[in-house]
C-alpha cells in the first residue's frame, strides 16, 4: 500500500487490524497484537489541506455541481446548504 502512496489507508488497516487483535486479546482468542512491532514503521502520514473555494468561484461551483446532478449525479445533497447563495454573477 505505501509504495503506491496510500499511506493514509495503510495507517488506517493497521489501526483496524490492531483493534481486531486487541479485542481478540480481551477475549482471550489470541495473546499478542502482531500490529504492536510494526508501529514507527510505516511512512508518516503528511497532512495536506484543500485550497478554500473563492467567494468569486462559487456560482460556477454551483451551476457545475447542479449540471452533474442533472445528468444523475448525486451532488444534489451538497447544495442543500447553500440554496440561499445567488447564482448571479
């Protein structure tokens, strides 16, 4: 998984895998957390933030999101929140 740069989704398999076997150890099914030896091994996960959308940009995010939901899209439910916004350029 990290080597084709998924190294969010394999922190996150770890982290599932790990609380499976912990449980497995409150059950008594098995006595150790193999996930245990592998943490610090795994490339750090670097956060990256989504550029904000102008207050310009806007109308055309709308009218773009509205023509997808027209052609079956299910973007119907993100602009729900922002009826209220004229699409008036």
């Amino acid at each position: 998984m990290e080597n084709r740069g998924a190294v969010d989704l394999a922190h996150r398999v770890m982290q599932v895998a790990s609380q499976v076997f912990r449980y497995a150890i409150a059950c008594g099914r098995c006595t150790v957390d193999p996930t245990a030896g592998l943490r610090g091994a795994l490339t750090p996960h670097v956060q990256k933030h989504q550029p904000a959308i102008e207050p310009d940009e806007l109308p055309a995010l709308l009218r773009a999101l509205d023509q997808y939901a027209a052609q079956g899209g299910e973007a119907q439910t993100l602009t729900l929140p922002a009826k209220n916004v004229s699409l008036a350029e």
